[in-house]
C-alpha cells in the first residue's frame, strides 16, 4: 500500500470514529486535574522526597555543627552533612524547576531534545555523583550519632576511639574500590553489556538513544 | 482588592470558555494523537487526559497571532504523547492494540458488505502495523502527513525545514514501495 492510498484510508477511518470521540469528550475536560498527569507524577514524588531529605540534612548538619563549634572534627562531619543535604535540594530543584519551565507549545523537536538532555543529564552525572556520595556519606552520619551518644554517656569519642573516621573512610574507600574492580573485571572479560542490560546502564542507553534518535531526525 | 479578585475570576472563567469550545472543535486531534502513541485502550484515555491537562496549562501563553489553535495543539499533543512514549518501557509494539481498537470499533459499527469491511479490516491492520514500526518522531510525522497537513504545516509543527519534510516523506514512501516490491516477491 503506498502511502498516499494509508491518507484516503486514514481518512475514511477517520470520518467513521468521529462518533467515539464525541462521546469521549468528557474525559477531557479542563479541571479534572486529580486524575491528570500521571506520567509525571512518580518523578515528581520522587523529586519532592529529595527535597524534603535533602532538608533534614540541611537542618541536621547545621543543628550539629552549630552545637559543636568547639570540635573541629564534628565541625567537620556538620558540613559535610550540610552540603550533601544542599546538593540533593539543588539536584532536585533543578530538575522540577527544567521541567515546569518546558514549553510544550515549542516545536516538538526542541521540547523532546531538551527533555532527552535532561534524562541524559541525571543519568550520565546526578545518579553516579549520588552513588559516589552514598559510598561515603553514612560515616559523618556514622560520627554524628555516636558522638552525640557518646557525649551523653560522658565520653570523648576521639580519645576513646581515635582511629575511628580513618577506620570508617577505609570502610567507604574499599567499597568504591571493589565496586571498581568487579567493574573492571567484568569489562576485562566482556561482560560489561549484560552488566548494562541488567543495571543502570540501559537507563543510559535509552536516554543515549533518544538523543541520537532525535539528531538523526535533524540530520537526515 | 475584593474587585480585583472578581475580575481575575472573571477572565479566568471565559479563558476556560473559550478553551472548552476549541478543545470541543478540535478534540479529535487529542483522540487522534493519543491513538496512535498510546499501548492499550486505558493507556490511550490516560494520555488524552494529559494531553488535555497540558493544552490547559499552555493555553495561558497561546497566541492566535502566532499560530493557528490546531497547529498549537499539534505541538502541545505530540509533545506530550512522545515523553508519554520514552517514559513507557518497551512502548512500541503494544501500542497497535490501542490504535487498531479505535478504528476496529467504527469498522464493526459500519453498514459496509462483510467482504468489504474485511478487506478494509486488512488494510486498516496494515495501516497500523507501518505506523507502529515507526519511531516517535517520524510517527509524528507521518501522522501529520495522513492528517493532510501542508508541509509548512508540519515544519512548524515539529520544527525542522519544510525541505527536510519532503526529503522525509520522499524517503518514507520509497521505503514502503520497496516493502511492497519484497513482500510481492515472496508471495510470488
């Protein structure tokens, strides 16, 4: 069938679900915005749960270093805690405030590449740079709790544990370090496309994908 | 300041006005657009739902001057269906089910002879096995294209050169007649 024969059959098919879409008319009307947007809706959740984690970081690293200014060290686990809480609100900010401020009226080429960038964007640096952060983030968390519980118990955690942070950033430094090395090796023995079918990487993919799909579309 | 609030309501209510009656003279185009990116039935409704919701939310900044409202609601459409689309795993296949079943329904409500509503059943699966193959963007437009846009039309709407729609389509219609060429020469 040539493509000018599908135009008189879409058409024809056109004319005769004219019928159906009157009588969908009512799911459609404006107001009803409850049931609406629902594509969007866990991304959003997600994103307003960031915020809402990376504030309780916010206010639990300030609370703690403000209280502790006489520590140098806890100082120290109260800022780290306090830029972590602030680079997870800024992430998230970011991406609820790209996609409120999208103009779906724009050509559709310009809104999907803007959109791919975006997905391209959490997936290539916001993912890995929280998953490096993760790896080390619980040992102020760590430090934080047991020298508060300490403190209560009328004991210095620094000279009743003085090894203790290089113990625990040891702890992080080998996680990160195996987490590398199962991926080199996965690598060195070809198995690097079942461990990006399987995890993170087809994330990668699809939003790699999109971007050169819509290149092409230029392009061509 | 109460009269303030009085006239904001105001506009509001007959900006609502006038969108419901453009949406009313245009709404095929939601119907439409959802069909053909949408998987299942459900999934269709719920996208011409967010469809919906996002021409309401545009409507604010539309400006007739600038384009026709079916050009708008083209873009604001497609838009909305192809994110639709790329945030749906394996979207694609399925999606047939969904376009197949709104045609499907108006063929069997037809007064068409048996015999020609099956050949037209046929030529309709066909239809929709070609739309399917196809990835958003040149879904979108060819959709644009059976739609009889001009092709102006369709650049604006999803904003490449007009020259790049016809080299598109050109190429489009040399495929499908290849297609055609092989499918003859195996049945033969």
């Amino acid at each position: 069938m040539e493509l000018d024969e599908m135009k008189s059959l879409w058409q024809e098919l056109d004319a005769r679900t004219a019928h159906t879409h009157a009588m969908a008319l009512q799911l459609v009307r404006a107001g009803q915005s409850d049931r609406l947007h629902r594509s969007l809706r866990p991304l959003r959740w997600g994103q307003s749960a960031q915020i809402a984690f990376g504030v309780a970081a916010i206010l639990w690293g300030v609370a703690f270093w403000s209280t502790h200014l006489g520590d140098w060290r806890a100082v120290a686990c109260g800022v780290v805690m306090q830029v972590f809480g602030i680079l997870m609100v800024a992430f998230a900010g970011r991406l609820l405030y790209s996609l409120k401020a999208i103009d779906y009226a724009a050509p559709v080429v310009e809104i999907q590449r803007r959109l791919a960038a975006l997905g391209a964007w959490r997936v290539r640096v916001e993912t890995p740079a929280f998953v490096l952060l993760g790896a080390f983030i619980w040992i102020p968390a760590v430090l934080m709790l047991m020298l508060d519980d300490t403190a209560r118990a009328g004991v210095d955690m620094w000279r009743a544990a003085p090894g203790l942070p290089l113990w625990l950033l040891m702890n992080g430094v080998f996680a990160v370090a195996l987490a590398m090395l199962a991926f080199w090796l996965l690598r060195r023995f070809g198995h690097v496309r079942w461990l990006q079918h399987n995890f993170a990487g087809s994330a990668i993919r699809r939003a790699e994908a999109a971007l050169d799909e819509i290149a092409r579309f230029e392009r061509e | 300041m109460g009269k303030q609030f009085g006239w904001l309501a105001m506009v509001d209510g007959e900006r609502q006005r006038r969108f419901e009656i453009l949406l009313r003279e245009h709404q095929r185009v939601v119907f439409k657009v959802a069909g053909v990116y949408a998987r299942t039935p459900h999934d269709r409704e719920d996208l011409a739902q967010e469809i919906a919701f996002q021409l309401w939310r545009s409507f604010a900044s539309y400006d007739a001057t600038h384009a026709k409202f079916s050009t708008w609601m083209y873009r604001v459409a497609l838009n909305v269906a192809i994110s639709h689309v790329r945030s749906v795993k394996h979207a694609g296949a399925e999606y047939i089910e969904s376009l197949d079943g709104m045609h499907r329904d108006s063929l069997a409500n037809g007064d068409a002879s048996h015999v020609e509503a099956l050949q037209r059943d046929e030529r309709a699966a066909a239809l929709h096995a070609f739309i399917g193959g196809l990835d958003p963007l040149n879904r979108a437009l060819v959709l644009l294209y059976l739609e009889d846009r001009s092709y102006a039309e369709i650049a604006g709407v999803l904003g490449i050169s007009p020259t790049n729609v016809a080299t598109k389509l050109n190429r489009i219609k040399q495929n499908l007649r290849a297609q055609t060429v092989a499918a003859q020469t195996i049945g033969a």
